[in-house]
C-alpha cells in the first residue's frame, strides 16, 4: 500500500482482480450512463467493488467463481465506491430503493433491477458462499 499527501492506498490490484476475468470498469457517470443503455436487452451484473478488507476480498473472488457457471450474465461491469463517487453515486440512481452498500452486486434484465446482493449476504462469508448467491440469480435470470 502507497500513503502519502493526498495519495490513499494503492488500489489497482483491486480492480484488476475484476477486469482481469473480463469485468469491465465504469468510472464516469457517463459511462455508468451508457452501461446502463447497453443494458436495456439481456443481462447484466454490476459489481460495486470496495476497499474493504474482508468483504471486497471474498467478493471480487466469488465473481471468478461464479463465472463458472454455465448460466452468466450477458456483461460483467464494476464501479468502484468510494474511488470513482461520481460514477458511484450515478449507478445507485438506478438501483435507489437499496440503500448504498459496498461491496454489493446488482443485477439487472432487460435495464431493470432484478436482484440486489448487499454487504451484508458478503461480508463474514466465504467467496464460495457468494458465489453461490450469484449462481442463484445468475440460474434465476440467465436462460
């Protein structure tokens, strides 16, 4: 981790971990815009990344392993809270009768929120019990 004047800690490697297995990043409000746009046909998860230790750490694993499933979403996106808050703050708009949490997992149909798995379904959970939640949605909406 980097620390110094107005530098927080090095994140990269979170969001590698993401688009590394194919997730693409989102990081304006107008990306987040033009996610949601591509997102009117078929299906799509947001993953909402987060520096948080434990939870962010069981999280962006559980994707990877839920990617194995023959059931997957049409597109993978992730926006990273407290990092890109504009971008952040616009995803939310579309998903506002949840309240904000991260790192969570929203999945949309046809550009409509279908399923929403917050911080609390992630954090004290093992990447493989996350991932067994998305499998559920993703065996749910996916067909």
């Amino acid at each position: 981790m980097q620390f110094g004047f107005g530098i927080g800690p090095d994140t990269s490697w979170m969001r590698k971990e993401l688009t590394d297995i194919g997730v693409g990043e989102v990081t304006t409000p107008e990306e987040v815009d033009k996610m949601m746009e591509e997102s009117k046909e078929g299906t799509t998860l947001l993953v909402i990344n987060s520096v948080c230790g434990c939870a962010a750490g069981n999280a962006r694993p559980a994707v990877k392993i839920a990617l194995n499933n023959e059931n997957k979403p049409d597109r993978l996106y992730t926006v990273f809270a407290g990092q890109d808050k504009d971008a952040t703050a616009r995803a939310r708009e579309y998903f506002s009768e949840y309240p904000p949490s991260s790192p969570s997992f929203a999945f949309f149909k046809d550009g409509e929120i279908k399923a929403m798995i917050p911080r609390h379904r992630v954090e004290g959970r093992s990447a493989e019990e996350v991932a067994d939640d998305l499998v559920m949605v993703f065996n749910a909406f996916c067909n």
